[in-house]
C-alpha cells in the first residue's frame, strides 16, 4: 500500500482460499488484459473467459499465459462447457483443457437440464486434474430453486469434487440469487449459509449494491465473482472501508 491508515480490515493474501476476486473477461484485447494486470493484478485471483467467448478470441492461447503467468486460475465459463455436452463432445472439452493447458475449470447447467448426477460424475472426473468450480443456478428468470434444493446441490457438488460452488447470478446481476431488480435474495442466501461454509461459496455479485450486500454479511474476505476489470480496485477499496457504502463498517464502535 503507498501509505498507513489505522483500522483497515485485514485482507487474505495471495493465493487465497478465501476473499477471492472473479474477473470476467468477456473479450478483452491482450493491450486491455495487460493494462488490468498492471493496474489491479494483485487484487485478481481467477480469470473466467466468459461463456462462448474462447471460441472467438483471437490469440487466446497468448491470453491465458497472460493471465497464468500473473499468478491467476484463467478458466473457460461454464456456458463453453455446457456446448461441448449438448452436442455429446465431453473427451472433446477435456482434450480442449489439456490443449490449453488449463489447471482450473467451470461445470455448470445453467442453459441446459442436465441430471445431477451425471453433473457431479463429471465434476469427479475433472477434478482428479484439475480445479473444479461448479455453479448452481439457472440463467432463466423463470427458474426458481428453492433454498433447501440449493444446499443439497451445493452439497453434493462438494463432495464430488468441486473446490468452491459458484452462486449463479449471470453478468448482469439479475437471475440466480439475486431478483431481476438486481437484489440479492436475502432469504436464500441466509438460509444456505446456515449449512454451507461461506468460504466454499463464490456469490456472482457483478452491481456495486450487490458487493456491499455481501461485504456487510460476511466481511471483507467473502468471495466475490462476475467483477467487471475496471471494477476490481473499487471493489478493493469496498472491502477495505474506503468507499462511502462501507466507510463506518470497519472503524471502531464509539
């Protein structure tokens, strides 16, 4: 940090398994990739390829070293895998991880109806090579998963395999757990945090509103995701106290 403030949360240091931040790129240039690295690289821990985007980049193999080589997991969202399973291309997907290298990787059923177990069966076999994330929600305004639903899946998912479970919410902020006004659903989140640990959880929380919600809840090392780049440091700067939304959060009680 360039100079000392007293009372300034303590924050989790790279790598973390807790206090984690999620970038999605959704097509950056490599000029665009590198000028985040520079400006925020050590407040980024993993790096989401956004849904189809792979497909499209025109040097992605350059991309993903980028992003290795600053020291953070860089994965293929999970609408990429989703893909390769509607079209039965499972060892495809897998040859595509190995092709590129990947350490870490999104199983997901956001788009498609997929049975749970063949979902955990594939997180197992993933996660025997690799870092699994798997995320529960659906991209559908119109799905609703009560909460006892969510903890079984998150549960299970768990103990399949996964390394965190992602909370889905899409880049907008507006399905999963979150309502299409972008608030987050309180009651559910409350309720699968009395059976999930928080750190396994990774909350989409791309809206300002939606990252102080959670920061207010869990405290400034509670693991965030679909974070715009420009948004990192101010996330940061959210979870440190020094942003208005949480300014008195974190300063002690006269």
């Amino acid at each position: 940090m360039n100079f000392s403030l007293p009372h300034i949360p303590k924050r989790t240091t790279s790598p973390r398994n807790e206090g984690l931040t999620m970038v999605m790129d959704k097509g950056l240039s490599l000029r665009e990739a590198k000028d985040m690295i520079s400006a925020s690289s050590k407040h980024i821990d993993l790096v989401k390829l956004g849904f189809g985007t792979s497909y499209l980049e025109e040097n992605l193999k350059e991309k993903i070293k980028l992003y290795k080589d600053a020291g953070h997991k860089v994965y293929f969202g999970g609408t990429l895998f989703e893909a390769f399973v509607i079209r039965d291309m499972f060892q495809e997907f897998l040859d595509l991880v190995d092709r590129f290298n990947l350490d870490t990787v999104e199983i997901s059923d956001g788009c498609v109806t997929m049975d749970h177990d063949k979902k955990c069966e594939y997180i197992n076999i993933l996660s025997q090579k690799t870092t699994v994330l798997s995320e529960i929600g659906s991209k559908s305004a119109d799905v609703l998963i009560p909460p006892y639903k969510w903890i079984q899946m998150m549960d299970k998912e768990l103990n399949a395999g996964s390394w965190k479970i992602i909370a889905e919410s899409r880049e907008g902020g507006n399905v999963g757990i979150c309502r299409d006004t972008g608030e987050v659903r309180s009651d559910l989140i409350e309720e699968i945090l009395t059976k999930i640990p928080k750190e396994k959880i990774l909350w989409e929380a791309p809206q300002k509103s939606q990252q102080v919600w959670f920061i207010k809840l869990m405290g400034s090392n509670v693991n965030l995701g679909n974070i715009a780049p420009n948004e990192v440091i101010p996330l940061e700067c959210l979870r440190l106290g020094l942003r208005g939304d949480t300014f008195f959060d974190f300063l002690p009680k006269k």
